[in-house]
C-alpha cells in the first residue's frame, strides 16, 4: 500500500520506475512483480549501497545526481505522501546483476559540485585512510560523469569485431582508474629489472629462480619487436640505455617517450600478468606428475614401404 502513490504517479506519466531501497520483501515486492508482469508499470528494485551512515550519504549523493529526494521518515517524508515531482529522473539507468548505471540525471550542476566540494571537506577532516577511499569512491561517481558509446559497422562482423575492442579499452580504463598507468610496450618491466638487479637468493636454487624471472620481465618487450619484425635484442639494449618512459615504438620503429606516444598499460594488468605467470610457474615446478604426447617419430616415418600406420599418443 505504501508503494501505491508511488506506482501510480510512475503509470500516469507513462514513465519507467526504478526503487533504490534498504531492502524489498514480502507485499511490497509482490506488488512490485504483478504491476511489471501486468505491464501496469515498468519496474526495477534494486538494494541500496552501503551501510549505515555511509548508505544514508549515498542515497543522499543519489538524490542530488537525479534531482529528487530521499524519501524517509527523518527527513519528513513517508511513501504515502509521496509525489511524483519529490522523485528524481534520469535520460537512462541500466540496471544488471553487479551494479547500476545512472545516465543523464536531471541534478543541477551546481549542486552537484556543491555536494562534491562537501565531500572534499569531509576527506580533509578524517584521518582514516578507509574513510577517505570511500569519499573519493563518492566524489568520482558523482563528478566522473557517464559516457554512452556507441558502435557501427558496415557490417556485422566488423560491429562485433569493434564492440570487442571497446570492451576490452573499457577494461583496460577501469584497470587504469584503479592502480595508475605505466609506459606500456614492455618498458615498465624493463625499468624494474634496473632496481631488481642486485636481488640475490639465500641459495644456488633461489638465485636460479631469480634469474628466470628477471629473464622473463625481458620477454614482453622482446615478442612485440619480435611480432613487428625487427631484432628483440638490439631493441631492448636500446632501452635500457634509455630512462624513464623511454621506449620504443613498434607501429613505426621510433624510440620515444612512451607516454607521449600515447603508448601506456594499466598498472593492475602489467602487476596482475606477472603474478599470474610466476603462480602458474610455481605450480608447474611443485608439480610431481605430468602427463604429454609422446613426440613421433619424422625420420621412421620417411623410409621406404607402406609407411607408418600411426597410433594414439603415449603418456608417460
């Protein structure tokens, strides 16, 4: 029955209703699934962020982006006496599993950029480094804005082709917005072997392991010269010898500054690909066991007669 004002203002105006609430259950959702599933009204619930005092602040920051209310007891408003201009509205809100997209809300700039500018304030005021990540987490919701990207092609295949590509530079920008940036085409790597150099193991084998893997950091570096066609080491003593972001540039052979040539990798996937392959070799040396195709044999295979038959690989 609270939901009711609520559900009949979004029906009148023939507009899409999404509820951002502490939790949903019993009546109020029954309600909820029968107006959707009658096609009375468009509807969607979703929970609420946070916790505590930190969930009332971001239903708060929610409000301001779509220009409405919060609607609570605290601040004087019930569900019963709801109207539909005390609710905020948005050009689009996409709504799925693990999170949910406000595009173009109705919020005034310049309260949202007083609502940031409060943020702000309270980050300077507190000392908790966990308190402060949360506060900026809600200053780039509510100043980054939200981008709609749109992909066409002559075709098809080339549409799919492309949105694959925008998924995978929208990845790559979340991975980026998280850890930083570094020089990409392998030269980060490259410049943390200068400061592992002198790293030394208590034992011959550690020392072995050691130089494995400050041999692989190189191999980046050396396939995408290799993949450009040019020789991986001359290229690679070429940066070495340089500093910084210096690099080398395989789309048109220059040496450079990486950064400046727009050429960069997301700190996380750089970190994240050389954990995961120093697990994965892990693994395979504390392996006992495994199990392969047994080569055959070409030169059995080119002498006169019928010819091998063949067989069924052997394990070992």
């Amino acid at each position: 029955r609270d939901l009711l004002p609520a559900l009949e203002g979004a029906s009148k105006a023939n507009k899409p209703l999404l509820i951002v609430a502490e939790d949903i259950e019993g009546e109020a959702l029954a309600t909820l699934v029968i107006n959707s599933m009658r096609g009375i009204v468009k509807v969607a619930a979703v929970k609420a962020p946070g916790f505590g005092d930190r969930r009332k602040a971001m239903l708060q920051d929610l409000a301001i982006v779509t220009g409405g209310q919060v609607i609570s007891e605290e601040v004087g408003l019930t569900l019963e006496k709801v109207k539909l201009e005390d609710l905020g509205t948005a050009k689009r809100v996409v709504v799925d599993k693990e999170s949910t997209t406000i595009i173009g809300g109705s919020g005034t700039e310049a309260e949202i950029s007083a609502r940031v500018d409060q943020i702000r304030a309270q980050m300077e005021a507190t000392s908790s480094d966990y308190d402060k990540e949360k506060l900026q987490e809600r200053i780039a919701k509510l100043a980054g804005g939200v981008a709609v990207i749109k992909v066409g092609a002559a075709t098809e295949v080339e549409m799919k082709e492309k949105k694959d590509r925008v998924d995978d530079a929208l990845h790559a920008t979340r991975a980026a917005v998280e850890e930083g940036i570094v020089p990409g085409g392998g030269v980060a790597l490259i410049r943390a072997l200068e400061n592992l150099g002198e790293l030394k193991g208590d034992n011959v084998d550690q020392q072995t392991g050691i130089s494995i893997a400050l041999r692989a950091m190189e191999d980046p570096l050396r396939f995408i010269v290799s993949n450009a066609g040019d020789e991986p080491s001359v290229v690679l003593q070429n940066v070495r010898q340089g500093k910084g972001n210096y690099g080398y540039n395989a789309s048109n052979g220059e040496y450079g500054d990486m950064v400046e040539m727009g050429i960069l990798d997301p700190t996380k996937v750089t970190r994240s690909a050389l954990q995961n392959a120093a697990s994965v070799a892990g693994l395979m040396i504390t392996t006992e066991c495994m199990i392969a195709d047994i080569p055959s044999d070409d030169k059995s295979s080119g002498s006169g007669g019928g010819g091998d038959m063949g067989g069924m690989g052997g394990m070992m």
